[in-house]
C-alpha cells in the first residue's frame, strides 16, 4: 500500500522553528550554567581556604618559631575543635562535623604536626602545596582521595607561609574534601533545572500561544478564501497583525472587484434568458392588433400587452435586487427589531387581498422575536412567503403563524393549507425562475410568478445567519420555517 508523504502544516513549522529556537537557547543557557556551578563553587571555596590558611599560619607561626607546636596552644586549641565542632544549616544543608585536615612543615618538607595524626614525621616536600609555599609561591594542589584514581574523590590543598618576620620557617597547609561540596552544587544545579524547566515550559506556552494567534488568522483567510470560491456568505476576516489585515483588505478588495463583474454577467445571462417569453408575447400581442380588430379583441390584447409589461417590469427589479442581494456578504443595516412586528404590519397589508377569498391569518406568538437584522429585508421576506401562501391557499382557508423560541433560536413558521409541492418540484423550488402555475382559485389562476421569491426569501436569511426550510406537512399544505 502506497503511504502518502507526511505534510506539514505552517503552524506546525512555526511552532517546530520556535521550538527549536527556545529548546537550543535552553540548553545551551542551562549547560553553561550547570557547568559553571561546581568551578564557581570550588573557586569560592579555595578563595576561603586561602584566608583561612594565611590566617591559621600566622596564629602558629611562634610555636613552630619556638619547637612547640605539638603542645602549645595553637595544636590544643584545635583538638579542642576537632572534638566539638559547631552545627551549622547552611542554605538548607546541615553541617554537623568538621571536614577541615591541617598539617604544618619545617622548611625542609618535614610534616612536624597534622591534625589528623597521618602522616608526622613525612616528607612532603615533592607535594605542590608544600614545595611553593616554601619557595615563596601560591601553594595548592588537588589529589585523589584514591592514589591514582583520577576519577572519584578529591582533596584541595591550600598553603600558607609560616613566617619569623620575612624569613619562610614552614608551611601550613588546610585540605578539604572536594565531597563536601557537593550538597551545595546538587542544590544550585537542582535549582537553576527547576526554574531552566519552568521558563522553558513558560516559553513553550508563549509559543503555543503566539503560533495559534497567527495560524489563527491565516485560517481565517483561508475559511474567507474558501467560502469566496464557494459562493457562500462570508465577512472579510480582521486580524491584529498588520501585514495580514493588509491581506484580508486586499482579499476584500479583489473580491469586490469580481463581484461586481460578477453582478453584471449575471444580470445581464438572467435578463436576456428570461425576458424572451414576455417579450415575444407582447410583439404578437402587437402583431396581431389592427383597427379593423373587434373591440373585445383589442381590449384583450391589449390587456395582454399590460400583463406582460407588468411582468417585464417585475422582473427586471426582481433580477436586479437579488443579484444584488446574492453578491451581499454582511448586512449594511443592523437594528434591534420584534419579528412579530414585523409580522403584523405584513398581514396587515395583505388583509384585503386575504379577506376577497375569505381567508384568515392565525397568529400564535410565544415571544416578541427581539432580534438584531434589516428590517426592510426582513420585511420583505415575510411578504413574500405570506404572499406565496395566499396563493396557494384555497378559499375560506386559514394559514397559520408561528413563533416561538427554541435553545436560544428564533423559529417562524407560515403554515398554508393548499395542495402541497408536487413531488417533481421539491428539489427545484429555490432555483431561480422555477415557479408552479398558480391553482384555479387563486387571483392569478394559471399564472407563473417570477421564480425568483424564494430565492430572495433564501438569500435574506442567510444573510443574517439563519435557515430556511420549505416542505409538505401530513396533514396538507406547505409550511416555511425559517430559524435566527
């Protein structure tokens, strides 16, 4: 089976490059910090293990003068320590013990006192600690706890000079294992991870946050693009970004421009197409006509003629207002309206016509129908599909209004009680110039209308975001439902 190559979508790539972006600058910020905590630790404490060795030093410096630095105060005074050393929390570690080794030499390299009681009576001459302090120089070195294991623990060695005025008598060395160290670098390190994590995390949402802004408004273009293509209603889409609210106005603009090129070749395929009929009927009307023609038939071509510029007149108007409408994407004029207002004044301008054929409008209203819309376009569709009933409604008939609310819908309903749609026309009736003849007991017996009042009805409510629905009902008849 042939896989299909995997695309990526520009979010996507967006967020992958911001990803990318953040995740180097994270690691490399991290690493460098993390890096530099244990160097930065160890300088910090041989900085202090510097102090303390010069100052140890001085405070030995006339016991080793004088022979006695193996009892006098100064070797007391730091068993005295070593035995009771103070407790201390230091920035969340406990210190309960000394870590501290210290060891003097004569000038020869002789250790002739260490705390520790390890290596009196050794040469540590060769060691670097010793051999440059002795010579003038910074004494340190670090060594293995493990002669010869480069890689596990270490010691630093700090030197100081022991001196009799200038002259160099020994040295004294403080060592301090690099291990007790290390509570304080797994801290820092632990700590810098922990706020490294969450400013990458709070980068990651950043970026989330700015790609769906920005894909945001791109499918947005792409939506108004598609339903351009498709011939849907759709409002030019606002972006906060400059340069793509730049592209939605140019989008607006091309698709004005074609709109209205679009309305003419309409207007003009839809005009030419449809006025054939009356136009032929009125030259034969006329053709025909002679003065030598009985009255009666001069009246009745005549009255022909009439008819059919009536019809002429319709439905250049008709064909004109509903391009129009069709090529409309977003409502010019919005107020706040009652549908059953509305509904009111249009039976009332139909009563006399409904009251020739005894029919009767029945109004049922279970909410006034506050609504935001055009009040003319509204208007205008009400008429229509009242009118359309009228017509198709028998004598001495009644046709049902309804409205109600329903999950925060408006739902109008004209319900006629006529013959219904034939099942050939279900599908057509909203096409355009596709209109039934009116039955025997309407005013306009055998007539077609337009074809084009549904459409119009249609093109209304879609424009204010609603629905309409034509079909038979069971018990007979036809009922519209239009929904807001």
């Amino acid at each position: 089976m042939m896989r299909l190559p995997f695309k990526m979508t520009i979010s996507l790539k967006i967020f992958l490059g911001y990803f990318l972006l953040v995740g180097l600058a994270a690691w490399f910020v991290l690493t460098v910090f993390v890096d530099e905590v244990k160097p930065g630790v160890r300088q910090a404490m041989e900085n202090t293990l510097v102090d303390t060795a010069n100052v140890l030093a001085s405070l030995a410096s006339n016991e080793v003068k004088t022979g006695k630095i193996q009892s006098g105060n100064f070797s007391q005074a730091i068993k005295a320590y070593l035995k009771n050393p103070n407790t201390a929390n230091i920035w969340g570690v406990h210190k309960n013990a000394t870590d501290y080794r210290i060891y003097i030499t004569n000038t020869q390299g002789i250790v002739i006192y260490d705390s520790a009681n390890i290596a009196l009576g050794q040469d540590y001459s060769r060691w670097n600690d010793v051999y440059l302090t002795l010579r003038g120089k910074y004494g340190v070195r670090s060594s293995p706890v493990v002669a010869g294991d480069e890689h596990g623990d270490s010691i630093m060695y700090i030197a100081a000079p022991i001196k009799d005025g200038k002259k160099i008598i020994g040295s004294l060395t403080v060592a301090k294992p690099n291990r007790s160290l290390l509570p304080f670098i797994e801290r820092a390190q632990l700590k810098i991870m922990r706020w490294g994590l969450l400013l990458f995390v709070l980068s990651l949402a950043i970026g989330v946050l700015f790609t769906w802004r920005f894909t945001s408004a791109i499918h947005r273009l792409r939506d108004y693009a598609i339903a351009v293509a498709q011939g849907k209603k759709a409002s030019n889409p606002s972006s906060s970004n400059d340069e793509l609210a730049e592209l939605a106005n140019a989008m607006q603009s091309m698709r004005h421009e074609l709109d209205g090129k679009q309305h003419v070749q309409d207007a003009i395929h839809q005009i030419t197409h449809e006025l054939k009929s009356p136009i032929t009927a009125i030259q034969a009307a006329s053709e025909l006509m002679s003065p030598n023609m009985p009255a009666a038939d001069q009246l009745r071509f005549l009255g022909n003629i009439q008819t059919q510029s009536q019809r002429l007149q319709n439905m250049i108007q008709n064909i004109l207002g509903l391009a129009a409408l069709e090529h409309q994407q977003q409502l010019v004029h919005r107020t706040p309206l009652h549908i059953q207002d509305l509904i009111t004044d249009q039976m009332q301008l139909l009563k006399d016509k409904a009251s020739k054929r005894d029919i009767q409008f029945a109004l049922h209203a279970n909410d006034e129908g506050m609504f935001e819309g055009d009040r003319f376009l509204l208007s205008q569709a009400i008429n229509n599909l009242l009118e359309n009933a009228l017509d198709f409604s028998p004598n001495k008939s009644t046709i049902s209004i309804t409205l109600n609310r329903e999950h925060n819908h408006l739902v109008l309903s004209i319900q006629d009680q006529g013959t219904g749609i034939p099942e050939f026309a279900m599908d057509k009736i909203f096409d355009k110039f596709y209109s039934l003849p009116r039955p025997e007991h309407s005013a306009n017996a055998g007539q077609k209308s337009t074809g084009l009042g549904l459409n119009f009805v249609k093109e209304v409510i879609l424009l204010h975001g609603g629905t309409l629905t034509v079909g038979n009902v069971q018990e007979g008849g036809v009922k519209a439902t239009i929904t807001l």
